[in-house]
C-alpha cells in the first residue's frame, strides 16, 4: 500500500503533466467545494462560513471520503475572502439570511467616486486599509486573523495524499472596483470618467503585481486562482474589455507564472468571444476553469493546444441528474476535451444541494473505481 506522500507525489506529477498539455497515466480530478461539504456533514452554514478552523475540517472530511481525488480547489473558507475580492458586505445565514441558507453578496454602494482621486493620489494600499477598516466592519483584522491557518489547512490536505489548487486568490482592479461601485455604477463610471477609472487601475496595479510577487515568493503554493466574474467579455463591449479587463487580466497571470506557480483562470460567465486572447499567456503553465457558461468544447477548439482545460460538470446535473447523467457526461469530457491537458472538475463550486453520490460519480469516472 502506498504511503500518503506516495499518493500526493503521484497525484501532483499527474496534475502537472496534464498543466504541461502531456498525458498523464489518467485525468486527474479536481472538484472545487466549499458549502457543499457543510451540506454534506450537516454543519450550519452561519457556522461553516464565519469559522476558518471549521470550515477546513469540514472539508478535509467530505472531500477525503468522495473517494480517489487528485486535489482540492479549496482548502477552507471564511466570508471575509470574498470581501477583500469584491469590496462588498455579505448577507450570512442566521443574521441576515434564514438559518442554514447560503451567504450573498449585499450590492450597494460602498465604494464612491471620489475614492478613484483617493486611490491615484494616496496609493491602492492606503485606499484599501481605510475601506477595509471603516467600509467593511474592519476586515483587514478578520483576515490577519485567519491567514495563520492556511499553510496549516494546506498541510493537512497534503498529508491526506491530495493537492490543493487554490492557495489563494488574486484578480484585477476590474473587479474589485465593480464590487465596491456596484455594477450599474460601475459601468457609467466606464463611459463618464473611463480616464480616471483607469488611472486609478494603472496606480493599483504595481501594488497588487508587488503582493503577488511578496506573497508567492514566501508560500510557493502548487496554483492560485485568478479570478474574473463581471469582467466577462459577454458583459462588455469589445473596446471596454480591451481596454479595462484583458491588459491588467494578462498581468496579473504572468506575474504568477514568474513565481512558478500555476495559476487557475476561475471564470464565471461567459468568455467565449475573446478567446484568442488567452493564446498571448504563456503556453502549458495556466489552467482555463470555465463555470459552465462558456461552452467548454469551444475552448478546447481554440485553446486546447495552448492551456489546460479543467471543468466543467455542471451544477444543475450534480444537483438534480441522475449518477448516470453524470457519469456519462464526464467521460465524454475525458474522451473530448482530454486525455491530455485536461482536468476534470466542476463547474465553478459544487452546488451547496449537489447529490453525493453524484459527485462520486463524478469521481468514478475519472479513476475508474
């Protein structure tokens, strides 16, 4: 029998062969997962999403009992990451929201207009520590709190033979931006003051390649994501997206690869039209993550060359097909979009309600087991 180092080494090489568009012994899988394992073990919700410590042994247990996994997406999960992404206040189950109910993004205001002067004049840095603490309920202190714990929740995953893929998460003022204007504000300030708004992004933008560079260079993760939602090219004229998303999109990806981690193109919505576009970042070191809106078999077309595809079972068929849908489904993605340069995975998360034993089936197709 194999010693869980053995497991992990070979689940690794299996990943980074595929990341490298080779052909592994088999397709690696690699769910991503966060509410389901709460649903999964009966944890609370308002518990699960407040509570770092709860929330990776929650996982650690649904994820290590699925059956032969190569890797996780997630290593544990606590509400303020999603703030720092967004620059958005959460609704959470038992306070806000009914009790074991998932959290939500409250989409108001938060961010001003004026904040884009305070950003150009005073630095990203100074404008973050001040919205952190007076905007959003102080949550630069939450996430001191819980950034201890990560190396900690990565350790135990590995030492359970399983890769993690998300020690962290990065994105691009874009996104952020949009969080704290709220969308509709957002999109005006596109057409109002596009000068400014890029200014603002031009001075962000060596603060948030610098903390990349400080935190990769110290941790040495496997992979992090870089993630995109509302920066997707369906939401946004061809000029706006050229102009605002793609260039600091690029940026960001590379200056993860430089560190020689991989990084993990978590894509939300569609992203079909500028496809092309992904073929400037550099070859066999990216993973394109779709969500299931972006037709996977037409990323395969243009990039399934250049970058590894992972995805992308989707959440409907997880929640309410049958073991056999599932199954069927994720060998026709192994036999389509692999063998080579492919991981199969979910689309974005695993639904909070997903079947159990659709996600084994998920799994079984993979491993054959």
């Amino acid at each position: 029998m194999k010693t869980t180092q053995e497991l992990y080494n070979e689940r690794l090489n299996r990943i980074k062969k595929a990341v490298a568009l080779e052909t592994p012994d088999r397709v690696p899988v690699v769910p991503a997962g966060i509410a389901f394992a709460a649903y999964h073990l009966g944890v609370k919700t308002s518990e699960f999403a407040v509570n770092a410590e709860l929330s990776h042994k929650t996982m650690l247990e649904s994820f290590t009992s699925l059956g032969e996994l190569d890797g996780v997406q997630e290593s544990l999960f606590h509400i303020s990451s999603l703030g720092s992404l967004w620059l958005s206040r959460f609704k959470l189950p038992g306070r806000e929201l009914p009790e074991n109910t998932l959290w939500q993004t409250d989409e108001v205001e938060l961010m001003t207009v004026e904040d884009y002067d305070i950003i150009i004049n005073k630095g990203f840095s100074y404008f973050l520590a001040d919205y952190y603490k007076n905007r959003l309920d102080d949550l630069g202190a939450q996430l001191k709190q819980n950034a201890p714990f990560y190396p900690t929740a990565v350790k135990n995953f590995r030492e359970s033979g399983l890769v993690v893929m998300q020690s962290g998460a990065f994105t691009i003022p874009y996104e952020m931006f949009c969080g704290g204007r709220t969308l509709t504000k957002f999109n005006k300030d596109l057409y109002k003051i596009p000068d400014k708004v890029q200014a603002a992004m031009e001075t962000a933008m060596p603060e948030i390649l610098n903390s990349i560079k400080t935190r990769l260079s110290t941790s040495q993760p496997v992979a992090v994501w870089v993630g995109g939602w509302r920066a997707a090219s369906e939401f946004l004229s061809p000029k706006i997206w050229r102009r605002f998303v793609w260039p600091y999109f690029k940026q960001v990806v590379e200056a993860v690869v430089a560190e020689g981690v991989i990084p993990v193109l978590h894509l939300d919505s569609n992203w079909e039209r500028d496809l092309e576009f992904f073929r400037e970042l550099p070859r066999g070191k990216c993973i394109f993550s779709p969500d299931g809106s972006t037709n996977i078999f037409k990323v395969k077309e243009i990039l399934g060359d250049h970058m590894c595809i992972m995805g992308d079972v989707p959440a409907a068929m997880l929640t309410i097909g049958t073991e056999d849908e599932v199954y069927e489904y994720s060998t026709k993605l192994i036999r389509e979009i692999g063998p080579s340069g492919y991981i199969l995975s979910t689309g974005c998360d695993l639904p909070f309600n997903a079947k159990v034993e659709n996600v084994k089936a998920m799994i079984s197709a993979a491993t054959g087991k």
